[in-house]
C-alpha cells in the first residue's frame, strides 16, 4: 500500500470561512472564527491523519486590500502558501455578488499545475438555484478541477470534499508525527483564544488595535490546573481604557469567556491572569509586530 500526502491550502477573502472549515475538517478547535473580517492573522496547520494518508490543511489569513504593515504581512503570508502547497481549495461564501476580491488569488495561481479547487461557502444561507449559475460562472474564469458547494458551519459536502482532496494525494512521507493535529504552540493556541473573545466583546475597529501574547504558563498537574498570564497589547492609551472598561468590566467579561473556552480545549481548571499595556502603533511597525509574533 503506498502512503498518500499533501499539504493543502484554504485561501480565500475575509470571512468566507476558512477557519470554520479547517476546524470542520479536524473536528475541532484549531483556528478561532468570529463573524468579523480579518480574524486570522497567521498561518495554521491542521493535520489530518490515515492509516495510509496524511493531509495537511493549512488555514491562512483572508486575501483583502490593504495597507497597513500589518495586513500586508497577513496577505503576503496567504499568497506564500500557494507556492508551499500540493492542493489549492479557494474558498468563496455564497452571499457574495461579484467576487472581485478573487482576481488576485486567481492572477496569482495562472499557470500553476497544481489541482485548484473552488469551495462555494454558506450553501446553508443562500438559495440553492443560485448554485448552478455560480458554479458555471466560475468555471468560465478558471480552470478549476472542481467547484464544490459547502457549509463548513453545518458540514454539508465537506465529507465530498475530503474525499475529492484525497483522491488527488500523491505518494509521499508522513509529514507529521501521528498523533500531530497542529503546528501550534500551546501559548499561540491561547493567546488565539483570548483573540478571539476581543473579537466578540469589542466593537468596530478595536478588536483589529489589538494583539495577544503569552507570558507565562504554569500547569500544577496534582491540581489539575492551568496558571495563564497574558497581555493585551493595545495602540494607543485610550484604546486601553476600553479595553479595560468601567471598573474592569470589559476585561474580566473578555478573561471570562476566554477560560471557558480554555478550560474547554485543555480539559483542566483555568487561572487567567489578563493585563493590557500599550504598544504604540503597533500595527505599523514591523519590528513591533515581529515582538508580537506577526
Ligand atoms: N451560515 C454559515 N456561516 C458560516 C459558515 N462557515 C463559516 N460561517 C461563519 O462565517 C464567519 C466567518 O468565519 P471564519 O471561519 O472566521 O472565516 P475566515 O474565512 O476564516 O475569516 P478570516 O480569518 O477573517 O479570513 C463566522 O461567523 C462563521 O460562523 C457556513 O457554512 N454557514
Ligand atoms: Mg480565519
């Protein structure tokens, strides 16, 4: 029997759902997802394991217009893995009109050899006659080996999916170890959690001012307890007085709901020690977002 592998990517806009179906993929919590644009920043592998297959999905950040250094390095990192990868899925979300925010996914991959696979997104929203009008629509600005409709959300097609993506595995190692579903360190996992509940507690611009880092963990395996400290950074003194919120309401609502959802992943008691501390203009300074882990 020869082993089958391959790395593949899900690229795409912002908020299609790219990391609602990796986690789908994985049948679990891997890459945080929240209803807003611009929600993963960084790279994320998941690995899904066979007995005689391994696929190694690589979530990246949404393909957007854009100019601060921040969002560069985000848009740059997504269209790296193109070159990385074996198997290119692009990911598009239903509800949309013209998918212009495509072209330069698509200008990046002309030419490529690589299998390139459209995924329809959100088929659950949308009204299904729209389907077929889509698909052909995309096929005529593609090559595409296939367009597929999915609901990462609901895991329709997704099975189909996997299945499609496997039959196009070519002979290769096990890249990974087995047991091995992510590339993640355990404080970037948790300094994503914590990201992810800015994203839910905060409004309009401030959950994007934002950056986590871990400094500090300390498991007490007898107590089955997990001791996290970790700090918010913000961009400006006033954006921290949010943050922080009227007699710290704001930070213990965001502390409280990242260690459910902490206690949750890691299965043991959670101590979550939240400080927020002002990186001037973080964003735009590639040295400053190098310290934070962008
Ligand atoms: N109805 C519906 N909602 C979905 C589906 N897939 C994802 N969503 C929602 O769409 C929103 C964005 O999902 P994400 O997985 O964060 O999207 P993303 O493409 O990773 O976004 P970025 O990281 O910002 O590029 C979330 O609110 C998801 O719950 C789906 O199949 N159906
Ligand atoms: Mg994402």
């Amino acid at each position: 029997m020869t082993f089958l592998s391959g790395y593949i990517a899900i690229i795409g806009p912002p908020n299609v759902g790219k990391s609602t179906l990796l986690n789908r993929i994985l049948g679990k919590k891997l890459a945080i997802v929240s209803p807003r644009p611009q929600t993963t920043r960084n790279r994320i592998l998941g690995i899904l394991n066979g007995a005689d297959f391994q696929m190694v999905f690589m979530d990246t950040p949404g393909i957007h217009n854009t100019r601060t250094a921040l969002h560069r390095s985000m848009v740059a990192s997504a269209l790296a893995a193109l070159n990385e990868v074996d198997i290119v899925t692009v990911m598009v979300q239903m509800d949309q009109e013209k998918h212009m925010e495509l072209d330069p996914i698509l200008n990046n991959l002309k030419g490529t050899r690589k299998p390139c696979l459209l995924l329809i997104n959100k088929i659950d929203k949308g009204p299904k006659e729209r389907l077929l009008p889509m698909i052909r629509g995309f096929q005529e600005r593609f090559p595409f080996e296939a367009v597929l409709p999915i609901s990462a959300l609901k895991g329709e097609g997704v099975g189909l999916l996997v299945d499609e993506l496997k039959s196009r595995l070519e002979p290769g190692p096990r890249f990974f170890p087995e047991d091995m579903e992510t590339d993640q360190s355990e404080a970037f996992l948790i300094s994503e959690i914590i990201r992810e509940k800015i994203y839910y507690h905060l409004k309009q611009e401030l959950p994007y001012s934002s950056a986590v880092t871990v400094e500090k963990i300390d498991e007490d395996i007898r107590k089955g307890l997990l001791s996290i400290s970790a700090r918010i950074h913000v961009e400006t003194v006033s954006q921290k007085g949010i943050f922080i919120g009227k007699g710290g309401r704001m930070i213990r609502a965001i502390g409280r709901s990242a260690r459910m959802d902490l206690e949750r992943v890691f299965g043991v008691h959670v101590y979550l020690d939240l400080m927020v501390r002002v990186e001037k203009n973080w964003s735009r300074d590639t040295r400053a977002m190098r310290r934070l882990g962008y």
